[in-house]
C-alpha cells in the first residue's frame, strides 16, 4: 500500500520529545514533514505539550539507560502529560527507546531487557504487519512485509505468559520480526498496542525509512526503502477519522 498523506490534515501538530540522551529526535520531526504533518519539538522537562494532536517519544539512550532503559524517562513532566493525553485517545508512537519508555511509563505492558546474545545490534529487519487498524498502521495491510532498519541493545521483548496470551487474543500484536528474531523477544514480538490503538511501540526505527536513498533496501533496489513513511502517514489518516 503506498503511504499517501491525507489532504484535509497537511500541518497537523505532532509532537516529538527530547530527552538527555535522545539520538532520533531530529529523525523522527523529519519523517513527520516527509508525511505532510508539523513537528513540534516538546522538551522532557516540560509539562506542556503545546496543543500538539499526536507524539513520538523518538530512540537514543535517554538519561544514559541508567537503571534501567527508559526507567528515569517514565517520571519526566512531559510524560505525565503525555499519559494522560494517551488516555484521553491521542496517538503515541515509542520508537526504540520510547518503546522501552512506554512500558516503563505502564502506557504498554511487558519489559525490555538487553538482547539474548548480550550485544548491540543495527540491521535492516523484515517484518510482518499483524495489527493494520491501530492509529499507527492504518495505511498499511495486515500480513504485508515490510523492511525497516533496527538497532538496541536492549531490545528483547518480555512479559510473563498471561500478558502474552492476552495480547494475542485481543490483536494487540502489531509487528513481529520475520524470518530471525534478532533479540530474542517472546514470540517474535517487534511491537505492540494498547486496548483503543491509539498507543504503539516498537523497537525497530521506521523515522529511518522515510526517504529514498538514505533508507533500507526495497523493491526499486538498494536505499529505496520507505515502509517507515507509512508510520507517519497514518496518523494523520486517524487523526482526519477522529
């Protein structure tokens, strides 16, 4: 499905935040462009998030991942702010360290830990499309493969098995990594939602696959890829629906 940004929403604020640490913030407001919406850059430290209509809490190693990943992120006043705008129904999408953020802010369940092999890994990774109906993933299609670039150490998805069962029964899987699991996350979970599918995590990067030539490889051959745009170009879609 190709990624078209909805007309009737080109400006919509997305809001992108900065944390001592974030590397993808500059990234992510890119890929918000590319799609025809407005990045708007939130600081951690700041309560207000400025009107903005959806977030990206973008990858990097906030605070240093001292702790643990994302652990001192989750008490930010921008995050307090951020969950109750997420329980309100604003989209919110964890890249990597926002993923690992999220969970720990209990927006999403389950934990990261460091990667079954115990060493960073950057790749472009295939993956499969199990949810196509959150705020997130509308534009694309249940079941279709997409090529998106990877990159954490503390990558690997947890949770005890009730919580995955309850995730699957309910389509709360949105992506799952596609011929290897790179960090050993349980069932092969990429990434996940809540129950209304306006929040979604996930640790690879699609802000990384958004524009030709600087992206992974696609159809068109190497550095084509733009699977990530789709991210981007969906939430303006929901946002037009809501």
């Amino acid at each position: 499905m190709t990624a078209v940004a909805p007309e009737t929403l080109d400006g919509a604020r997305v809001g992108v935040i900065t944390f001592p640490g974030t590397l993808d913030d500059r990234d992510a407001a890119r890929a918000v462009r590319l799609a025809g919406g407005t990045p708007v850059a939130l600081w951690h430290a700041d309560a207000d998030l400025h009107g903005v209509d959806a977030v990206v809490i973008p990858g990097g190693f906030s605070y240093g991942d001292y702790l643990r990943a994302g652990a001192i992120s989750r008490f930010a006043p921008a995050m307090g702010s951020v969950a109750d705008a997420a329980q309100g129904g604003m989209p919110v999408l964890g890249i990597c360290n926002g993923f690992q953020i999220l969970t720990e802010a209990h927006l999403l369940p389950g934990s990261m830990v460091k990667n079954d092999h115990l060493q960073f890994i950057c790749r472009e990774q295939p993956l499969v499309v199990e949810n196509a109906s959150t705020a997130w993933t509308n534009q694309f299609e249940a079941g279709q493969r997409i090529t998106i670039p990877l990159k954490n150490q503390d990558g690997q998805y947890v949770a005890d098995e009730r919580t995955l069962d309850e995730l699957e029964g309910e389509g709360r899987v949105v992506f799952r990594y596609d011929g290897w699991n790179p960090n050993g996350s349980r069932r092969d979970i990429a990434g996940i939602t809540n129950e209304r599918g306006n929040v979604v995590g996930l640790m690879p990067h699609p802000e990384h696959a958004v524009e030709p030539g600087f992206g992974p490889a696609g159809k068109a051959g190497v550095r084509t890829g733009t699977d990530g745009l789709t991210f981007f170009t969906s939430v303006l879609a929901a946002l037009v629906k809501a």
